[in-house]
C-alpha cells in the first residue's frame, strides 16, 4: 500500500496537519480496497491517540521534572534545619496564601509518620473528599512527595507548580540574601510548590508530613485541624537535640491552639511536653493507651485482622493490609486523627475497611519480589529496627538474611543491636551520598555486633540481593518456612532496591 510521506523528515511530521492528511490517505486506501469494510473501526483507529506522540510528550516532560529536581537540589539540603520559618511564609503571602483555601492534618514524630499520614489520607479519601499528601523523602521519584486525590502529582502538574513559584522563589532568594541570609532551602521550595499544588487541585484537605522536627520544619506555616503525633525516639539529634525531651519539644510545634492532638504511645518525657504544649493550646488529646488501643490482633495473607478502640467508637476485624504490630497502631492513630477532623464522630466500619484494606505503605516491609522472597523497609534508627525486627520474627518464622547500608549519621550500633537476634545473617552494602557509611567501615561494626561468621560484604546492591539470597536458601532448615532477604536500613536503600526488582514509582496514576 502506497502513501505519501510529505510532511514527515525522518524523525517526525512536521505538523499535525501532515501527520493527519497522511493517516486520512491511508485509511482512505483501505476503504477502497474493500479488504475492510467496517468505516467506524478504521475511523477509531485515526481517533486513538498516537502512542509514539504520547511517548514523546511523556519523555519530554519527563526531562522537565529531572532539571527542575536537579536545580532544586542545589538549595541547602533537606537535613539540615533552618530554624525560621519567614522565607516559606514570605513566598506564601506573595503567592496569596495559597495553603489558607483548605483544612490540614499534619503528622510528625520519628518513626511511623509516613504510614500513618497514607492511612489517614486512605479514610479521608474514602469519604469523598479530594485530598493531597505531602510526605518525603521519596523511594524513586520526586514526584512522590506531593500525592494527590492517592496518586503522585502528574509530570504536567508538577512542572506546572515549580512555574507558578519560581518567580516568587527567586524573589524571596534575593530578599534573604540581601539581609545576609540564605536562599530558600530544597525543602521550604518542595513545601511551596506542594500548598500552591494543593490550592491549584483544588483539594479539600491536606495531610502534611513534617521533614523533621516541628516547630521550625518548613510545612509549619499551616494550622492543622488535627495534631498527630507518632512514636518519639532519638534521632536526627545533631538538629533536634540529644535527649527525648528535646526532640520532643520541637515536634510539639506542630500543636496549634484549639486543635485536636491525637498521640502514640510516648516515652515519659516526650508525653509530658505533649500534655504542656497541649494544655497551653487549649488543644484535646488522645493518646494511645488511655483513649485509643489495639484490643486484639491476629495475621492474615498480606497484613493482619484488628480490633480497635478509639474515643468514639470500637471497629472489629478491620482488615489492614500492612504487616506488623506497630502498623496497627498506626491505624488506630489514623482512624482517631480522622474522627477528630469529623468533630470526633465515629466512622462508618465499611468506610474504614475498605480504607484500610487496600492501604499501602511503599517500602515498609513490601514484598519486592518472590522465591525467594525478598522485602524493603525504610528502618533506620533502633526504635524502627525494633518494630520491624519484631515484624520479621511475626510474619517470616524461616531464615533471614538482611542487606544493609546506613547513613553515618544515624546510630548504626544500635541499629545493628536491634536486628541481631532475628537476622540469621548480613550482606553489608554500599550507597551513594556523602552521608553514606562506607560497606568496609559498616561491616567492621556489624561484624563485632553479630559475629564474623555471620557477616559478608558484597558493595553492589543487585550482587549483593542475589548473595543474600542464595545464602538464605543455601541454609534454609526448615523446609515449610520460606527464606527471606531483607534490605534495610536507610529510605534511600529501599528506593533504589525496588527500582533494581523493577518496581517503578509508586502511587503513579494510570496515565502516567
């Protein structure tokens, strides 16, 4: 069949027009031709979207967000605190306070936080309302950390947030320097582009995640309706301080007056600055334990069965699909922090299961890839190695072998501690990042933590996966219980573990 290609140089037309008076001449041939008579199909055919524009546009923009990340990047990095919050607030009032047009939850603590603000995002979005979600850092793709409506922000979108601001960041740069301080940092930017996303939507409520700490963390300029407050440990001490006490009385910033505070179960010190910053608030608390509880749990395929109490009401046999004691107590904060932000009615039980059922929490003990199993989780400091230690020992009763890379900043030792007794064994690991612990140094302390016998070191993830792997079934005992290979130990770990299993960004809407 003959056609005529005018309008086309090799790489592409030249114009729509082109494109179209060649596609037309096609079909007419074919019409003609009698071969096939069905005028309506051939006519969807010409309709349908052209895969090889849409790949284009895709790759194109696609692009867009790497150069936007990578000029964002170049800001002060998102560890480390500015404590003020003028620059985001500045760049908000000249963007019209785009964060005042719609009602927060906002979420800190250190351990627990992003779970806990998906499953909160899961129930309110299962009452109908349009909802955004901010957390970080991000398994794979930028766009991770801005969710709207469950899925991540579009590439058009997210391209479209960064043009809105950029202006007014430039503007707030120039300001601060010209009063001898910095530029906005990479993650007040993110915070900006996320609330004039939001507005931009339009969403009706926002569930925020702070970066870390509270009172002086970029998202801070909002006025939550409710307060949540996961579990408190140290960490990030060289910013938060270096006791319990004030770690926590920086993550009580967060409590704004007349909110609804709903707490985890907390150590001492950290309790008492969340009944003072609560009590000067005039702020309702509940706190698990007292006014909110797990009554009984039990596991099942891909999560586990629960019963909760909360102040308004008792749900049973809640079906969640995630793993492991403290994601139920997770849930039992979202469920609480939601009926406060409804004026603390109870929630209809479907609404809850069908919430929670298919909620998910990317890289928390997500299953990667089978036979053997292998799993990523985010477990970073000792207080989440311990939950997801007892995960490990709950839901994988067979061998387990771990692949670990930390940060050097974080308490390695005590980490290590945490995953001793359950972990049969170890393959140290390197990654990128000038706050990476190097495989050689990690391996010195995880060899004195576990025994020499027990530790190995392999500095490429993949070889590294597939040696723990054939480890872990080399000695498997049992011959019923599955090994499993767990990579753990940093966030950054667990994205690029899940990129190497070939799982791509999660939350992608499906045109994206």
């Amino acid at each position: 069949m003959g056609t005529n290609n005018a309008g086309y140089d090799g790489a592409g037309y030249d114009s729509e027009d082109a494109r179209e008076a060649e596609l037309d001449a096609a079909l007419s041939e074919v019409l003609n031709s009698g071969i096939f008579g069905d005028e309506a199909v051939l006519r969807e055919v010409k309709e349908s979207p052209d895969p090889t524009v849409e790949l284009a546009d895709t790759t194109a923009e696609e692009a867009r967000v790497d150069e936007i990340y990578r000029d964002i990047l170049t800001r002060a990095p998102e560890h480390k605190v500015q404590p003020s919050l003028e620059r985001v607030q500045m760049c908000l009032d000249l963007l019209g306070n785009p964060h005042h047009s719609y009602r927060c939850v906002h979420v800190t603590g250190t351990n627990g936080k992003t779970s806990t603000a998906r499953m909160i995002e899961a129930l309110l979005r299962e009452h109908g309302l349009r909802t955004g979600r901010f957390t970080s850092p991000h398994l794979v793709s930028v766009r991770e950390r801005i969710a709207i409506d469950g899925h991540n922000i579009s590439r058009a979108d997210f391209i479209q947030a960064w043009e809105d601001v950029a202006p007014f960041v430039e503007l707030v740069d120039q300001r601060s320097q010209a009063e001898g301080g910095p530029r906005m940092s990479f993650f007040e930017v993110f915070v900006v582009m996320a609330y004039v996303a939001f507005a931009a939507a339009p969403i009706d409520v926002a569930v925020v995640e702070v970066g870390m700490g509270g009172r002086w963390d970029a998202t801070n300029v909002i006025d939550g309706d409710v307060a949540v407050l996961t579990p408190i440990a140290l960490d990030h001490e060289r910013w938060l301080g270096h006791t319990i006490a004030q770690i926590a009385g920086e993550k009580v910033g967060i409590i704004k007056p007349g909110a609804s505070v709903v707490s985890a179960s907390q150590p001492e010190e950290a309790g008492a600055a969340i009944a003072q910053a609560a009590h000067r608030a005039r702020a309702h608390v509940s706190v698990y334990g007292k006014d909110i509880q797990v009554l009984g749990r039990e596991t099942a395929v891909g999560g586990q069965l629960m019963t909760v109490r909360t102040p308004a009401a008792r749900y049973d046999d809640i079906p969640l699909a995630l793993r492991g004691s403290y994601q139920a107590e997770n849930a039992a904060l979202a469920i609480t922090a939601v009926e406060a932000f409804f004026g603390g009615r109870a929630l209809a039980g479907d609404v809850v299961e069908h919430a929670l059922m298919a909620v998910t929490s990317p890289g928390r003990l997500e299953v990667v890839r089978t036979s053997p199993t292998v799993l990523v989780d985010a477990a970073h400091n000792p207080h989440g190695a311990a939950h997801t230690a007892a995960a490990l020992e709950e839901y994988y009763p067979g061998r387990r072998v771990g692949v670990l890379a930390m940060m050097a900043d974080k308490d390695v030792e005590g980490t290590l501690g945490q995953f001793e007794p359950v972990l049969d064994a170890v393959v140290i690991t390197d990654m990128p990042g000038e706050r990476a612990m190097d495989a050689e140094d990690l391996a010195e302390l995880a060899r004195a933590v576990f025994g020499a016998e027990r530790v190995r070191v392999e500095r490429d993830l993949l070889a590294a996966i597939d040696e723990a792997a054939g480890w872990a079934e080399a000695e498997a005992g049992d011959e019923l219980a599955t090994p499993v290979v767990t990579v753990v130990g940093s966030v950054y770990l667990a994205g690029m573990a899940r990129q190497m299993m070939g799982k791509g960004a999660p939350d992608e809407a499906p045109t994206e």
